[in-house]
C-alpha cells in the first residue's frame, strides 16, 4: 500500500495542475485579456520549463534526494496556486505561470528515477504505466472539479470568485501531494548504480509515453539545445528518416499549440460558454484521450504506425478546420463531439509517433532520439503559441484554426515518407 500512497501523491498535484491548466486562460479573459496573452503565458511558462528542467536534472544527479524534490514541487506550486486571488493583471499571470512551470520541473525530473530505483528492471514498464494512470486521471479529475466548483460558485458570486476560490482549492490539493509524499515516499535504496538523469532516457526508452498526455515524466529536454540544432543539420547518427520526421513533429505540435491555446478564449468570447462548460469540455477531452489509447494500440497492431497517424493527424485536421465553422456554420454545441474526435485522434498520434521516433532510432540512441523528440515538440508548442494567440487578435480565431488544420494537413506527407521499414521494438 505504500507505492499506492506515494502514487496517490501525484494524483492530488495533477489534479491541481489539471484544474489550472485552463484556470489561468479563463482568468486572463475575465481580466481583460487577449489570445495574445494567453499564447503568452503558455510560451513563457514553456520556456521556463526548458531551463527549469536542466537545473533540477543536474541537482538531482549530485544530491539523489529524490523526496524532497517532490515534496519542493508539489509545494511551490500549491503556494503559487494560492496567490492567484491577489494577482489582478495578465502580467501577473504570466509570472504565476512561469513559477509554478519552475516548481513543477522538479518533480518531473525524479519522477520516473523514483520507480527505478524502487522497482526491479523487469517491473519499470508496468510501474511506470501505473504512475502515468494515477496522474493521467488526476488532471481529468482536475478538470471535472473545476468545472463543478466554478459552475456551483459562479450563479452565487459570480465568475471572478469562482475562478479565485477554484485557484486556492487547487493549492490546497497540491499541498495535500506534498504532505502525502513527505509521508509515504521515503529515499529509497539505490536499486540502479549512479542512475542520473541524463541517463534516464536511455534506460526507460518508450516507457516514458506509456500512456498518458499529462503523465508526471515531462522530461522534455534531456539534451542540451547544441544537440537539437545538429540533429536538425543532420549531424546525427539517426538516419535521414528520423531527421525529416522530426521536421515535421516540429511543425504539427505548432499547430497543435497553435489552435488548444486560443481555444478557451474562443469559446468564452466567441461562443459565449460559461467556464464551467469548458473545464467540463476539456474534461471529456481529456478522458476520451485516456481511453482512446486502447483503441489506438489496437489500430497499430492491425494496420501499422503510419497508417494510424495520418489518420489521427488528417481527424485532427478536420476537427481543427470545423471549430472555425462552430458558432457560424456550425451550432455552438457542435463544439462538444469535436473535443471527442480531438481525444481519439491526440491518441492515435502520441501513441504511433513516439513508437516511430523510437523505432527509427539505431540501437543505442533510442534514449537521445526520445529526448530530440520531446525537445522539439515542447519547441514547437512554444512557437505555435505565440502564432496562434497573435492570428487570434489580429485576424480572428476561425483565420488561427484554420492555419492550424493547414500545417498539419501539409504536414502528414512529410511524417509519411518512409525510405526504410520501422525496426521492431526488441
């Protein structure tokens, strides 16, 4: 019962960061602001994450005190998500954003070498699927609170104390993390000689992506920035495959950015939908993600990985194009089967392209080809937040989505072009 506990701990800080995933968006429109500024807050909290990332990584590899980073994390974040009620400009927000991005590295960057040095080899995969569950549920649990929390307190008091009081409940269940963590998860013995955190990649290989979007392992940047650039020139061992396919990772998670951080101004401002009504819409998102795993390992075994993710990604672009329709075109409640199609079809392209990076990969640099993966994607979501929140404002939110079902859709032959066959997990 004592891994249940610890796991539970990760359960209550995903929760909390479900919960203020769209927390922050929703509270920079009640507050005034743009799209814009919602791609702002997104990018810059990003980009913190990249430098917290390195700084907790090297710490942690010279004091291996795995507990307490949890107990950090978990912690600073719970007092950030405190505050938000004193914060009464976007500016704020943005410095809210980047902070808990900042806390919630350090936890990440353990999360995974917990297991791993807690559980034999034999026992990581399962271990570390079970891990990304808890976490998984947690940030759809996050959501569906918020949406009853806000929902229930917005007829009472009205929108701004929802949102304020929803903040603090999210502390308070980060904080509720750190206290069962510091309780249940003591520093274990050393079950793998000087494991670090550079070295993780290469030890877990897929596991990482086991399962889910928001599992705790967000380590995305397990290579310095010089290494991305010359995986991208092509001074890599990878092969030409896997150089053009991350080209095109880079593009299609823009696009994803491009169009998810918009999209909660969208439907406050364009749609006109109260906020309870899009946690609870990003809730059904989120789940329908969760399960839709399933039915994509089921799709790969029978037809392969490509096939999959040009069909996830040409769903995802149909999906991106008919929200620009929705409240036009469209009736605004057609935005709610629209958020399933994005949950299926976020399943089908997680699920076959981290299989393909890793597959593509020579034997021996799985673990870097997983880390220039990840760095890239998180690049790209960085970029298309920027663009997407200034197409937004300048040019409309259908103008945004639209460019973003456009790239991916110019995208999908580029991630399709195969010079070799994929090598079989061994």
């Amino acid at each position: 019962m004592q891994t249940t506990r610890w796991y539970l701990a990760f359960l209550l800080a995903n929760a909390a960061a479900g919960g203020v995933s769209l927390l922050l968006p929703l509270y920079a429109h009640y507050l005034g602001g743009t799209a814009a500024a919602v791609g702002t807050i997104s990018a810059v909290g990003s980009l913190v994450g990249v430098g917290a990332s390195l700084l907790w990584g090297r710490i942690s590899d010279r004091t291996r005190r795995r507990r307490w980073f949890v107990v950090l994390s978990f912690s600073g974040i719970g007092v950030v998500y405190c505050l938000l009620p004193l914060i009464g400009a976007v500016s704020g927000l943005v410095g809210m954003g980047a902070t808990a991005s900042f806390f919630w590295m350090a936890s990440s960057v353990v999360s995974v070498l917990l297991i791993m040095e807690r559980f034999p080899k034999v026992d990581w995969e399962r271990e570390i699927g079970r891990l990304n569950a808890y976490s998984g549920f947690g940030w759809a649990i996050g959501q569906a609170l918020g949406a009853a929390w806000i929902g229930g307190l917005t007829g009472l008091l009205g929108e701004g104390p929802g949102l304020k009081s929803f903040g603090v409940t999210a502390g308070v269940l980060a904080l509720a993390g750190a206290g069962v963590a510091a309780l249940s998860l003591p520093e274990a013995v050393q079950r793998v000689k000087r494991r670090d955190f550079r070295g993780t990649m290469v030890a877990v290989g897929t596991f990482l992506y086991e399962r889910f979007r928001y599992g705790p392992a967000h380590l995305y940047y397990l290579i310095r920035p010089s290494q991305v650039l010359r995986f991208l020139q092509g001074r890599t061992a990878f092969g030409p495959d896997l150089v053009l396919f991350y080209y095109g990772a880079f593009l299609i998670m823009a696009a994803f950015s491009l169009f998810f951080v918009p999209l909660p101004v969208f439907l406050r401002q364009e749609l006109d939908w109260p906020s309870s009504l899009v946690y609870a819409a990003y809730t059904v998102h989120t789940l329908t993600s969760v399960i839709a795993y399933r039915w994509a390992r089921v799709a790969i075994a029978r037809w392969g990985h490509r096939p999959v993710l040009g069909i996830g990604l040409f769903g995802r672009a149909a999906a991106f194009a008919l929200f620009a329709l929705t409240g036009r075109l469209l009736p605004g409640w057609s935005a709610v089967p629209l958020f399933l199609l994005t949950g299926v079809t976020w399943a089908a392209f997680q699920l076959s392209a981290t299989s393909i990076v890793s597959r593509l990969a020579p034997a021996g640099l799985k673990g870097q080809a997983l880390g220039a993966y990840n760095a890239l994607t998180g690049l790209g979501g960085v970029v298309g937040a920027l663009v997407g929140g200034f197409l937004a404002d300048s040019l409309g939110f259908p103008t945004a989505f639209l460019v973003a079902a456009a790239v991916v859709l110019l995208t999908i032959p580029v991630v399709m072009v195969e010079t070799r066959p994929l090598a079989k997990e061994g």
